[in-house]
C-alpha cells in the first residue's frame, strides 16, 4: 500500500496548517451511532427559532401550504448534506480543512471563518432564548430578572459542555432530544383550544403578510444551509461501513437523519409555531408558557426549553464555529480557545436583535452558503470524484498552494454566487448554489488545472487518494507526517485527537 505523507519533519507546533483538534478522525474514534446520529438532529431540528418559521409563512400563506413547503424545502436540503456529509464519512476530516482544496490553504479562511461567523450568531441566538427561559424559571421562583446574568452563566456552562468533547454533546442530545417534543404537544394542546374557543380555524385562517411559497422555500433551506456545508464537522464522528465504495452503504446512517427525522420534526415544530401565531399572535413558546402555563408547569416547561436550546447550540452552532477558528489560527488556537472566541463574536452579532430579522438573516447569508455548497460539491466529486490528497491539505508548499495560497477560482465562484444570490434574495439558495456550481467548474477547467496540478485528479489512485472506502485512516504521525493505515495498524505514536 502506498502511504502519502505530509511532509517529514513537522510538528504539530511547527505549521499553523496542524492542530489536533482539526485531524482526521480515524474509524474507531467514530463514536456517533445511527440513533445517535437521528437524536442530534431531533435535537437541532427543534430549535425555538423553527417556531418562527411557521408563524412567519402561516402569516401569509394556508397552514397547509406551508407545512407541505417546509417539507419540500427539508428534503431538498437533505440531498445538500448527504452529498457534503461524504468529506466527513470518507476522510474524516472538518469542514474547514477540506475548504483548503477549493480554496487553497489560505482562501479557506474568508469563506471558513465567515461560516464560523454565522454559526457563532446562531449560537447567540440560541443562547438568548435559553437565557430568557431561565430568566423566566427565576422570575417566577425568585422575583430575580435580569436576562443578561443568565446569558452570561449559560454561555460558559455551553462552552465548557461542549469542550468535554462530542461524546458529551451526543449524551446531552439523547435528553434534551425529547424536551421540545413535550413542550411542543403541550403547547399543541393548549393552542388548539386557544384557538377554538377565539372562533379560528387553524387550517382556513390565512394572515395578511406578504408572502410567498418561493420565499418561504428558500427561508427554510437557508435555515439549515450554515449544516449543509460543514456536516462533515459531525459526519466524520459518525460510524460507517468500513471498506465499501457503496455512497450509501458508507453513508446509510446520514440518511434516516436528513430524510426523515430533519424534515418531519421541523415541519411539526412549525406547525405549532404556526398554531401559536393563529391563536395568540405571537410565535415565542417561552411568551406563551409565560403566558399559560403555571406553577410547576412552568418551571418545567421552561427547563425543557433551555435543554433543547443546550443541545442544539452545542452540535449546530459551537462545534462548527470553534472548528473554523481552529483552523484559521493554528497551532496558536485551541479547541477550548475556538469555543470561546465562538461564543463571545455570537454575543457580539446582538442576536436579539437579529431575531427579530430573522428571514432576511436567512436569505442574506443562505446565498452566500448555498454558493459555498455548490462549490463543494463540484470540487468533491464532479472534479476530484471523492479522491483527496489529504496530506497536501496540511502542507504549506503542497497543491493547494495554488496561487501564493488561494485558489482564484473558489473565491471568484463563491464572490459572483453570493453576489447574485443576494441580488436575487428572495430565491437566494436556487440561485447561489447553480451559479457557483457551474462558474467554479468552467475556471477549474480552463484556467486553475492546466496550471496548478492536482494529483487526485491527474491520476486518480483509490489506494492513495480514499480511505473509509478501501478500510483505511489518514493518521497523523509526527516527524514521519500524514499516512494511510488500517485501523490496527495505528502506530503508538500517531497523534490522537483532543476533542472526542
């Protein structure tokens, strides 16, 4: 077996290419099982921020409309993430790191970090929302109001949960998972009769808001369009079939995730969200748990919303966010330091304030990532055909160097994507992802290829260039650098990662 290396000599303090929070993951460090998998996503699906959604187009549209929209929009995302969630599967390598192919070492840092920065808002607005429940839980228990101290307490319980590794963010899922679930049916109940005793009906009542099924559509893949592009964060936690060149043999435990559990719960927590919107005017479960719910109840109520905003920022939100940072700052930066950096620049987005934007949010950076997804998946397997040269990717003299470390034809496909993306924002995600397809594979072809050579793709080696397919681990082994090795073979003094 050929074994592809690094370059001798480096050490992981030596390059500010390596850090082992953003080594590959080798195949048994894989920890995230299927239900594991389906449980992460139950959990992110049922953020509070879904609630908004659903208010947002039964405002304009049918509840019925909208609901079938939510759907439709979920499972085309899925199809996104199932082909981007194959760099994680595969390689086993993060998001960030993978950017460096088309991007070269130093370009994967404008649209990394500007990734990072969107996860880092999201983390914010989750942690507003988690704050404002505890406020409320001792509001009511204490008569203490002041949101901004428990802001401040949840973001480092969060950031040091979250640093105790992904084993703990999947145990935290597992409880959190079912808490917005029960909130959710409690507050069906309570908002049907809500309605009902008002004169509504909630599947005839249709607001006065502009809106349309385009945009809507579009919102709600932008919503998950940030996971879209850096599920290979997750993925390559996520146990495979080892030794397979079967897309979906290797990746049949994403499937079930993006298929089902994705599109199915984000429609139900819509649609009370919706139902919220109809009976009491406003969208919020902790405002109406305020509102309806009393003594312990309450409290409980408002515990389960500060779980499942927990369990969501912790795989959704600071994960990706820390990773981009990472990278961008290696050796010097950290995984603890990443998670911290993510959530003080989420505190400084103002998140509540972005709340109340939140579908022009979705529209403005849905774009600019839905060009970011286009990209990749040309450059992962219309271009490369899932072979990467790895090694190269933790090189600073390697291939991606590219032109003094930026690749033109990334940053030029990504810049005129999100441009029209933008331009035309109401179908942002439909137009960014084609465009930055399309214009990145002509610019690879006819300009960046025949001048900068790219060794997968001259000679297209499974044995060197695939590892889960062919039972392999990129590991990384200091002085000696970046080899293929079966499991077993692991050598003692490969460097293992900091943040399982």
């Amino acid at each position: 077996m050929a074994q592809s290396k690094v370059n001798d000599g480096t050490s992981l303090d030596e390059s500010r290419l390596l850090e082992a929070a953003i080594l590959p993951v080798w195949l048994n460090q894989r920890a995230i099982s299927n239900w594991g998998y389906v449980g992460l996503w139950i959990s992110m699906a049922v953020i509070i921020a879904t609630f908004q959604l659903g208010a947002g187009g039964v405002s304009g549209l049918p509840l019925s409309t909208v609901l079938i929209t939510i759907v439709a929009a979920n499972l085309l995302l899925g199809v996104v993430m199932s082909l981007t969630a194959d760099v994680g599967t595969e390689h086993g390598i993060s998001f960030a790191v993978y950017l460096r192919a088309p991007f070269g070492v130093l370009g994967t840092h404008i649209p990394s970090i500007t990734r990072g920065i969107v996860a880092a808002a999201w983390f914010g607005i989750q942690t507003y929302l988690g704050a404002l429940a505890l406020n409320g839980i001792f509001a009511y228990l204490t008569g203490f109001d002041n949101w901004i101290v428990w802001y401040v307490g949840f973001s480092i319980l969060q950031v040091a949960n979250t640093a105790m590794g992904i084993r703990a963010v999947e145990r935290l899922a597992k409880i959190a998972a079912p808490a917005i679930i029960a909130i959710s049916v409690w507050m069906y109940f309570t908002l049907d009769n809500l309605a009902t005793e008002s004169g509504k009906d909630i599947w005839t009542f249709t607001g006065d808001v502009e809106m349309t099924i385009v945009a809507l559509l579009v919102a709600n893949m932008a919503f998950w369009s940030s996971l879209a592009v850096d599920i290979p964060n997750i993925t390559r936690f996520l146990q495979v079939q080892s030794g397979t060149k079967s897309f979906f043999k290797r990746n049949k435990n994403v499937f079930l995730a993006q298929f089902v559990a994705l599109p199915t719960v984000q429609a139900w927590i819509a649609f009370i969200g919706a139902i919220s919107f109809i009976a009491t005017g406003d969208w919020n479960p902790i405002t109406v748990i305020q509102g309806e719910g009393t003594g312990v109840t309450l409290v409980v109520l408002l515990v389960m919303v500060v779980l499942a905003q927990w369990s969501t920022n912790t795989s959704a939100n600071l994960i990706p966010a820390a990773l981009t940072f990472v990278n961008a700052g290696a050796p010097h930066i950290t995984y603890a330091v990443g998670l911290v950096i993510a959530a003080i620049v989420g505190t400084l987005t103002m998140p509540w304030w972005i709340l109340n934007h939140l579908f022009t949010y979705l529209s403005l950076y849905g774009g600019a990532l839905a060009a970011l997804g286009g990209i990749m998946v040309c450059d992962y397997y219309v271009l490369r055909k899932r072979r990467l040269n790895v090694p190269d990717l933790y090189r600073e003299e390697g291939q991606f160097k590219f032109a003094g470390g930026v690749n033109p034809a990334g940053l030029i496909a990504w810049i005129v994507g999100s441009a029209l993306a933008i331009s035309y924002i109401d179908m942002s995600y439909i137009v960014g992802f084609p465009v930055a397809f399309v214009l990145y594979y002509v610019l690879m072809k006819l300009w960046i290829l025949p001048q900068y050579r790219q060794a997968e793709i001259e000679e297209p080696s499974d044995e060197k260039y695939l590892a889960t397919s062919i039972g392999l681990n990129w590991v990384y082994v200091e002085k000696q650098g970046m080899v293929l090795k079966p499991t077993k073979d692991i050598p003692a003094d490969a460097i293992a990662r900091e943040d399982l």
